[in-house]
C-alpha cells in the first residue's frame, strides 16, 4: 500500500493524517489538523507527487482520542512491559495494532475517551544519564507509522484502532512506570536557613520518616495490598477492582511510595512520596507545613531544651497554641516530589476557550459537585427535610419549585438508629408516591460509630453519587472547636475535597447560635466561628415564622440569582410551602430570659486556653447575650473553680493571662 492510499484509508477511520520529514519531524504547518481531518484534496496535494516519505497520524481528540505508546532505545524496556501487562490484563495486547519502528522500537495504538498529552512514562540510565525508553504521543502530538519507510505493521490494523477502558489504559501505563530506572535523588533544598540544631535535635519529618509505615497509611486511605513484583511493594488505588496503581521502593529511610497512574488524587503520577508526603497529601493536601505541626503535637519531633530560650510569646487577643520551631517545618520531604500541582492560566485563555458549565443538580440552587449547607435551629426537623431532599433528587422529583437532575444519592446518618431511619424514609416516600428504584438511594449508618472526617473522605473517593449527605455537622468535629475559625476551616477543606474528586453535591446540617436569630443577618445565624456560612456555595437557613410550625427559608447563593424567601410549613411527614404567610413576619425572643450555661462557658474555651477577650466574643457569638452577661458567666466561671488562670511572664509587656479550663 502506497501513502496515499494508506493516508485515505486512516482518514476515512477518523485519523488525521499529515506528511513528515525523512527526520520524523512535521512536513507541514499542523496546527489545523489538530482540530480538523485532511480533506481528499489536501491529502492528495501531500502525497500524489511523492514529495513526502513519511506518514503521520496527528493524535488526541481530532483522533477520536487516539494515544500511541512509543517504545525507544531499540524496545530495550519491551519485553519486561510486554511480560507484565500480559499477566494483568491477558489478551489486551492481542487487540491493539503494533509496528516495528526503524530503530527497533515499537508502537501500540488505542484510543481512549480523554487523551492525554505527550507523556514520559519510563527512563532508563545509561551511563549514568536518564533516557526515555517509553513514553506516550498524544494531545498535541505526533507519530510516524506503516507504511513509510522502514515501518513494520506487525499485527492488528491501524484503520480498525480499538479504544480501551480506563483500567485497561492504567494497565499499560503503570507497566511502563514499573520499570522507570529512577535517577538516585538529590538532597532537597531546605525552605528555611537552617539553624545550628543541638545534638539530638530530631524534625517531625525525619521523625515520622523514620517510624512510619507507608503500606498502613496507604490501607487507612483505601489502597489495597497487591503484593510484590521484582523490588517493588504495589497497591491498587480505591475505586479500581484490582491490577496495580502504586508501589512502595526502597528500604529504611530511602523508602518511597510512586504512583503509575493519573488517577489517583492526591498523589501524582511518576512522583515520589516520603511517608511524611504521603501523609500530608492524605491529610493536609500537601501542606507540608501543617502536617509537620500536627505531627509536632502529636508528639513527633523532638528539640533539646535550654534554659536560655523561651518560646515567643502570644498576642494577648488570640488563642495560644504551642508551634514546633520554624525550622521544624521542613518541606521537600522526598527529592522527586513536587508539594503542588499549581497551574498558572492566562485570563485569554479561559475567555477564548471557556469550561465546560457544570451540571446543574438544582435548577437555580447548586451545581454538581458544590456544597449546600443547611442552617437552622435545633429540633427543627433537619433531617426530614434533608431526607425530603434526598428522595425528590432519586426520584426527579421538582423540589419547592425548582427541577432537579435526577441522581444517587448517598445519606450518612449519624444520628438515627436503623428503625428510625426507616420510619422516616418510608413515611416520606409513602406521601410523595414514590418507589425508589434500586441503586438512588443509599445509606451509610455511622451512628455509634467513632469515624473521623479522615477515614469518611478516604473511603467516599472510591464512590460515585449524585449528592452525599451529611447529618449532622457536629458528628464530624471529633476534637474540634466549633468556634475555632482554623479547625473549622480544616473541617470544610476536607469536605470540600470530597465534593471536589467524587464530583457529589456536598449536602450538610448545621444548628443555629443561641438567641434571636431574627435580629441577626441570615448568613450569621448558625452556630460557632461562622466558617460554614461563607464557604458553602448554597446556604439554605430555616428560622422561626411568627406562625406555629412554619420556617421562612432563605438562600444565600454563590453561583446563581436570588431567590425569594419562601414560608415552609410543617405537616408530617414533610415541609410545604404556604404562599400565605409572609415571610418578612419573623418569630421574636427574648434572648435576657436565656441563661448562659457551663456548657455553654466550655464550648467557648479551646483546650490551649485563651484570653478573657476572646472567650467573651465566643460567648456572646454562641448564645446571642450581650458584652455584660458574657463576662458576668466569665467571673462566676472563676469563682466556682470551673476556669482558672495561667499568667506568664514577659519582657517589657504585660503579663499575659490566659483562661483554662479546670480539671475536675
């Protein structure tokens, strides 16, 4: 078969095609073919007069997704990659065209649904350098092949290229990234100047490093053990029913986790991960900062004492918290890792090629993928209406108005014991009419369960929901201090993680502070340090009508128009909205008949103590009372024994005075 009609062969299959030099490179300006197949008559002004050689295939999208694996250095890496895949996935090969290239390399062709770009897979070190021995062509790029010069199909054709599952695309991936002959690393750059540490002085990272086992932390996060192959240790990342995603190499403190695969958040491919890296991704996205701090508290690290230095004092207005020493905060913490996988996009080009509007999973309300948080007081049937929720969206059923995408829907339930749970779920579902066809909606009972927000978004990554549900809020907080901004933050980052890689609509509950919520904006109504009311892409607050049983609901949304306030009305088993009433007419408090309780006093104060100032802001936060009655609640605290004080000295300042709470 000669160019030409080779060139219309692959065209008419869906490939572009281009002519290419006697050096493999481009014969032409390309850059159209990239979005666009060759014309007839294009193709044969290339080809009719023999002027070109060589034929290329353009890969990626115009491609209908075509990726070519390109074996180099004369296929020196092809045997073993071959002798892998075929005990992974046998037949796999069988399926995908190869040809010999001249120098005796080789090349595979599939198709898949979202082609990557031209990427470096393995390298092999060759006196004492890295060389590519396999890498991948694919968007926006090229491959010579059959039939020109000195190309050799060897089995398969290219004009009948199959496209192949995910799995099966990861497969031949990690085969390759198995065999990368990583290059010895280098000793990180330290993000600080270095101190002169004293002997015995030990960071957190060199710490965890040094006692950390990777295969556990891996498994706590939902990787499964693969066994060994050659001088690795592999895993299979959550979500993928088996084959291999990642491997342990090394021993002692040299030992490194890798990922083969792109397909594995947080970590990133043919990167190397320390136990502290790994742990900080799982833990702190990448923050190398925190995560040496938390190990810091959690008692990794340690640093000789001296009675010459004391640690820098807090500002009296905040919390104080003990902070390892600067230094402490070692980052790099395996050579070949990289802390961030940051992106910088030029504005023009988001305006040229904008992305794709998410779906919208409540008309007017939320995309898919964002964060709803309900906000309301308690015993104002939360639950019902998130399971109100829940049912209308399996059921594509038009919610208080709004349509809705029809979708599975995950429900964490903390709080419910199963009887009730089904009580309810069957009450809701007999009123509507509904019988909810198998697979929309399903339940994780947790309630009695101690299972930290950690574990929850290891295990939701393997999942695939519509909307995962919540409920409530304050199961999650484990040790936090709901008036903690920083704590809370951390809380919402990680719910945030999980709506972001499983692509759900994060739904959650959360109660209102003490006192009128009337007199207050709505976005300030709900309880502790006010990080949920600005972090949630649609704030839905229920608070009191004047009329019994009824809830004005507000939206404070991010992404959409206002909408209009609705009165609800309770009538078991479900909410409705009553055009009626208005829902201006809000029910008043007295917040002065409202006692302000111990408890209340001790939800105020974190566990590292705080100043007087601050305890009164939380308190007057949290039960809506005023300025006098906080700090009356604060000396009655003391003088009944429940606080104490704890004065520390300072050079030319005040002492500072913090308020702890008293064991008893």
């Amino acid at each position: 078969m000669n160019l030409l009609s080779a060139a219309l062969e692959y065209r008419n299959a869906g490939l572009s095609v281009i002519p290419a030099r006697a050096n493999k490179a481009p014969g032409i300006k390309w850059e159209l073919y990239q979005k666009r197949l060759p014309t007839d008559t294009e193709i044969q002004g290339w080809f009719e007069n023999d002027e070109w050689k060589n034929l290329g295939l353009v890969c990626g999208t115009v491609s209908g997704g075509l990726e070519v694996l390109d074996f180099d250095l004369a296929g020196a890496m092809f045997a073993d990659w071959k002798a892998f895949v075929d005990d992974e996935a046998p037949g796999l090969l069988d399926r995908l065209p190869q040809e010999l290239s001249p120098s005796g390399g080789r090349h595979f062709f599939y198709r898949f649904i979202k082609p990557a770009g031209n990427t470096k897979l393995a390298t092999k070190n060759i006196d004492g350098k890295p060389k590519c021995g396999i890498e991948t062509r694919g968007e926006g790029g090229f491959i010579v092949c059959a039939p020109s010069p000195n190309y050799t199909l060897q089995s398969g054709l290219i004009t009948t290229i199959p496209t192949i599952s995910e799995n099966e695309r990861e497969t031949l991936w990690a085969a390759a990234r198995m065999l990368s002959e990583f290059a010895a690393p280098a000793a990180p750059e330290p993000a600080l100047p270095p101190r002169q540490r004293a002997p015995g002085d030990v960071s957190p990272m060199e710490d965890f490093n040094a006692r950390a086992n990777v295969a556990d932390l891996l498994s706590a996060a939902g990787w499964r053990d693969a066994g060994t192959r050659g001088q690795w240790h592999n895993f299979t990342r959550p979500g993928k029913p088996s084959g291999i995603s990642g491997g342990i190499i090394g021993d002692g403190n040299d030992r490194c986790f890798f990922v083969f695969t792109s397909n594995a958040p947080p970590f990133e491919p043919s990167k190397g991960y320390s136990p502290f890296a790994v742990f900080a991704a799982l833990h702190h996205h990448g923050d190398y900062s925190a995560t040496a701090k938390a190990l810091f508290r959690s008692g990794f690290g340690s640093r000789t004492k001296t009675t010459t230095q004391e640690p820098p004092p807090p500002s009296a207005d905040d919390d104080y918290m003990p902070e390892p020493p600067a230094d402490y905060l070692d980052d790099g913490p395996c050579p070949t890792s990289a802390p961030r996988n940051w992106t910088i996009e030029d504005a023009t080009d988001i305006l040229s090629a904008p992305p794709e509007r998410p779906e919208e999973l409540i008309k007017g309300v939320v995309f898919r993928g964002g964060k709803m948080y309900l906000s309301a007081p308690s015993k104002a049937r939360k639950t019902f209406w998130q399971m109100s929720l829940a049912v209308h969206i399996a059921a594509g059923l038009p919610w208080f108005g709004h349509e809705v995408t029809r979708g599975k829907i995950l429900y964490i339930n903390f709080e419910l014991n199963r009887w009730s749970f089904f009580n309810r779920l069957n009450a809701i579902t007999n009123v509507l009419h509904v019988n909810l066809e198998p697979g929309f909606f399903s339940v994780l009972h947790l309630r009695g369960q101690k299972a930290n927000i950690e574990e929850i978004e290891a295990f939701l990554l393997s999942t695939n929901f519509s909307v995962i549900i919540f409920d409530p809020l304050y199961k999650m907080l484990g040790t936090r201090n709901e008036n903690a901004a920083g704590e809370m933050g951390d809380l919402f980052n990680r719910i945030e993680a999980i709506a972001s890689r499983t692509n759900a609509t994060v739904v959650v509950a959360h109660h209102f502070a003490k006192g009128n919520a009337s007199e207050k904006a709505a976005i300030d109504r709900g309880s502790g340090s006010g990080v949920s009311a600005r972090d949630g892409d649609a704030l839905v607050i229920l608070t009191p009508h004047e009329s019994d049983d009824c809830f004005t609901m507000e939206m404070v949304l991010r992404d959409f128009p206002p909408q209009d306030q609705q009165v609800l009305r309770w009538r078991y088993p479900l909410f409705e909205v009553d055009g009626s009433l208005d829902p201006e007419r809000l029910k008043q408090q007295n917040t002065a008949a409202i006692p302000i309780t111990d408890g209340d006093i001790f939800e105020c104060v974190p566990e590292a103590g705080a100043s007087r100032e601050t305890i009164i802001a939380a308190i007057m936060k949290l039960t809506g009372r005023g300025q006098n009655a906080a700090a009356t609640s604060i000396r009655r605290a003391l003088n009944d024994g429940l606080l104490h004080e704890v004065r520390t000295k300072r050079q030319e300042k005040r002492d500072l005075i913090l308020l702890h709470k008293s064991l008893k």
